[in-house]
C-alpha cells in the first residue's frame, strides 16, 4: 500500500487561514494525488500521464465554482484513488477531511462489482448525488470525452467509442441539475468528441499512424512485445507458465514466451514476456485484453517498433 504519510505536509492538522491556506491545501491534494497514481497511464494511445486528468477536472471544477468551492477542488483531484489506489476513505478523511472524503465516495464506483453491475449503479445513484458530487462527476466525464475525441484506448474501434459516449450522455442526463455552465461544456465536448469518432470512420480518412504502419510492414513480419506484468504481485511459476502458453496457442500458432523480473511500484516481481510475429496489431491488442481477464491483472503491456501501451479489460477510460 502506498504511505499516505509519506507526503510533506501530511495530515489534516490546524488550517491555515486565508488564501495562502486554501492554495497550500490544493498543492497538497495535488502531491497526493500524484504520488498514488505515480505508476499509472490514462488508458488512450498516447498514455498521457494520469495527474493530467486529474488536474484536468480539478481545473473545470474551479472554473465552474471562480475557484470558490475548495471542498470540490480538492474532491476533484482526489476523486479516482479510492477506486484505482490502494488509498481508503479513512485516510482521505483523516488528511482533508470529511466533507472531501465524502465526496470522492459519491463519485467512485464499487470495484467489487462486475463491470455491467458497475455501469448499472453508476446510473441508478446519480440522481441522488450531493451538488458538488454531481459537479466533480460531470468534469470527469468532460475530461474522459476529450481523452476519446484526441486518443482512445488501444482496441477501441469507433462503435464502441461512440457506445462510450452515449452511456456519459446517460449518466449526466441521470444527474441534471448539477451546474448548468458545466453541462453547456459537456455538450460542446460530446459534440466534439463525436465528430472526431465519426471522421475515424470515413473511408478516406488516413492517419499518419496507419501510413507509418504501412510502410513498416514493408519488409518481413512486425514483432509485438507482449508483457505479462503480474501488478498484483502474484506467484507466478511454471503453472502459470504453462497456462499462458496454451492460452497463447489458441489464437497464434507460434510464440515465444520467456519468464522474465521487473520493478514496479518500487518492487521487482516476475513476469511473463511473449515475443509474436504478426502484422495484426488489433489481434495483439484482443489477445492483451483477454490476458487481463484470464490472469486477473490491471492491464497488460504491449511494445512495437520500440512503443509501449497498457491494454485494459474494461471500458473505464
């Protein structure tokens, strides 16, 4: 688990008065912030660091408030890591607070729950959502929206980008009445976004990745690196070995498949690498996503042409 106290600063303590204060406390959510999700990616193509989304909503939130509402603010950067962190709600509590704490509550999804369960809930509790819950969750459907318009996750065709947007069209309607300037921007950026998927899908329309794509795959066969990454920290052996060998031989005829140690999150662990001659990156990503369910990890890592992205299982983005 993550040292919450391992942030300078730490601890809700004795506030201290005026601006200054209310900037110290949003520096300290921010570091916080930032230290649990050291290790984590957003899930687009271009893996942008995950602080961004974070400072992306908290952002929105302020200008929605004129920077007002500090409770929101720091709810805002701290609303994905009960949900994606080993952090609890009594630790948020303790450090900012209660009414923060709660917050972040409201807008975090139940882990425990399969993923349809998950979406159901979501949906189903939104209209009962305090304001500030309804105004941290809207400016993170924003930023997720804009993340899909510029970069969606690997795997992602264009269908089911746009089946992501209805379900946020869903969700906000469920929770109007949250702040009406901050839902004028929702609609901009869902209009946006779909006309961004739907240019993905015009026939003539060319990416300079797929060019490059094209051109590699010039001369012999790409090479993906595929990485078992074991973010569970389990025992992994000549069982598991052996399973994901034959998990493998399901969908390629050849592999090469190496136990291999890696540090992450500050701890070395073993992993599995699989080395595929294919120039079917969307199989690479499909094997990817089934490996994260077969094997119960957070992601899995693939690498082509010297690049690396995390494939996920679900649908969060």
């Amino acid at each position: 688990m993550r040292d919450a106290g391992s942030v300078p600063g730490g601890g809700h303590g004795a506030p201290v008065a005026g601006e200054g204060g209310r900037v110290l406390r949003v520096m300290e959510a921010l570091g916080f912030a930032a230290q649990a999700h050291a290790n984590q990616r957003r899930k687009g193509a271009a893996q942008e660091p995950y602080v961004n989304h974070l400072i992306e909503v908290a952002a929105l939130t302020a200008q929605a408030t004129q920077g007002l509402d500090e409770t929101a603010i720091l709810a805002a950067l701290l609303h994905d890591v009960v949900e994606d962190t080993p952090v609890t709600l009594a630790e948020l509590s303790d450090r900012f607070g209660p009414e923060v704490a709660v917050v972040v509550a409201e807008t975090s999804d139940d882990m425990s729950l399969p993923k349809a369960e998950r979406q159901r809930a979501r949906i189903a509790n939104a209209p009962g959502k305090s304001p500030t819950a309804r105004l941290v969750k809207t400016a993170d459907v924003i930023s997720n929206l804009r993340a899909i318009g510029k970069s969606p996750p690997a795997g992602w065709g264009c269908d089911r980008q746009l089946g992501y947007l209805e379900g946020c069209r869903t969700l906000v309607s469920a929770m109007h009445g949250g702040h009406p300037g901050l839902e004028r921007v929702f609609a901009a950026t869902v209009a946006e976004a779909e006309r961004a998927i739907r240019a993905r899908m015009d026939p003539d329309h060319v990416s300079a990745e797929a060019t490059v794509a094209e051109l590699d795959m010039a001369v012999g066969q790409r090479v993906h690196l595929v990485y078992l990454a074991n973010t569970e920290r389990r025992r992994y052996g000549e069982a598991e070995l052996d399973r994901l060998c034959r998990f493998i031989s399901r969908e390629f005829p050849s592999a090469t498949v190496q136990s291999a140690e890696s540090i992450y999150e500050g701890t070395r662990r073993p992993i599995f690498v699989v080395r595929l001659r294919t120039d079917s990156t969307p199989a690479v990503v499909t094997l990817a996503q089934r490996l994260c369910v077969e094997f119960r990890e957070r992601f899995v890592g693939i690498e082509t042409n010297g690049r690396y992205v995390r494939v996920y299982a679900d649908d969060t983005a």
